[in-house]
C-alpha cells in the first residue's frame, strides 16, 4: 500500500501547516489533526493550551517516528515552522514517563530540544488534543526507553 498518491503530494506537510497556523479548520472526527486545530483555535475557556502535540508515522515500516531527546526519547512533537519545501523545525514534548503504544498517553512537557526533519519522509500523522506545553506540575524521573 503507498501512503502517499500522485495527487496529495504530501498530506503530512500539509496538515502541519494547517496545525502551524490554527486557521479555521473544520472537521467531523471527534479525534485527530483537524479537530485538534479547531479545539485549540477556538480555545476561549483555557488560555492555557498552546500546544497540539502529534506523531509522525514513517514511511515504509509505518512505524511511529521516535527520537532520544537528552535524557529521554519521544515520539511526540510539537510543530515550530515549516518552509516552502515542507522540511520542518519540531520540538521534542517530553513525557512524564517512557510510552509504549499499549499505555495510555503520558503528560507532555515542552523541552525546548529541536530538530529539523523532511516531511517528504512520513506517510502519516496523529494528532493529540491541544495540551498546556509548559512544565506541568511533575517531575521527570523516567529513563530513556529501551527502544532508543
């Protein structure tokens, strides 16, 4: 199965871009990328939330994209920018402990640990709801997971 056809070039640059500006964006989902912009662009309650955190799924093994940040390794991001040839500046979100996929999701933390990455490289995208990136009231004690 190809994750990307002719005619979407590039779905996943795409998306990051619409989460990039939190324009108006509408959807039907309950979950993903689409509602995740219009919660948090319509965020008129909790002026607290900044962040729409996601996974990159690669292509190839469809695989979520993991990276060691220092002390720890995520597969959750957040977008910074993205240029005109979809390769994009993500900050790593730091989790309260060591995820795997059968765990529910962990509080996120902004790091301030950047990488730059091609968005030519992925074939999917999964959006969390927006979150409060700031230092939650936790303190990371988690190792780097086994898998890094």
């Amino acid at each position: 199965m190809e994750c990307l056809s002719k005619k979407n070039k590039n779905c996943v640059c795409k998306i990051l871009r619409k989460i990039d500006k939190v324009q108006n964006i509408e959807g039907d989902c309950l979950f993903g990328c689409n509602r995740s912009a219009q919660l948090l662009s319509n965020n008129t309650h909790d002026q607290t939330k900044d962040t729409i955190p996601f996974i990159l799924i690669c292509k190839g093994n469809c695989e979520p994209f993991e990276t060691l940040g220092d002390g720890f390794c995520t597969v959750f991001f957040r977008v910074i920018k993205i240029d005109e040839h979809c390769c994009a500046t993500l900050e790593l979100l730091e989790p309260e402990k060591c995820f795997k996929c059968c765990d529910k999701f962990p509080k996120l933390r902004r790091s301030g640990q950047c990488l730059t990455i091609d968005l030519d490289c992925f074939c999917g995208v999964q959006c969390l709801e927006p979150i409060d990136g700031s230092t939650p009231e936790w303190k990371c004690d988690a190792k780097p997971c086994d898998k890094c």
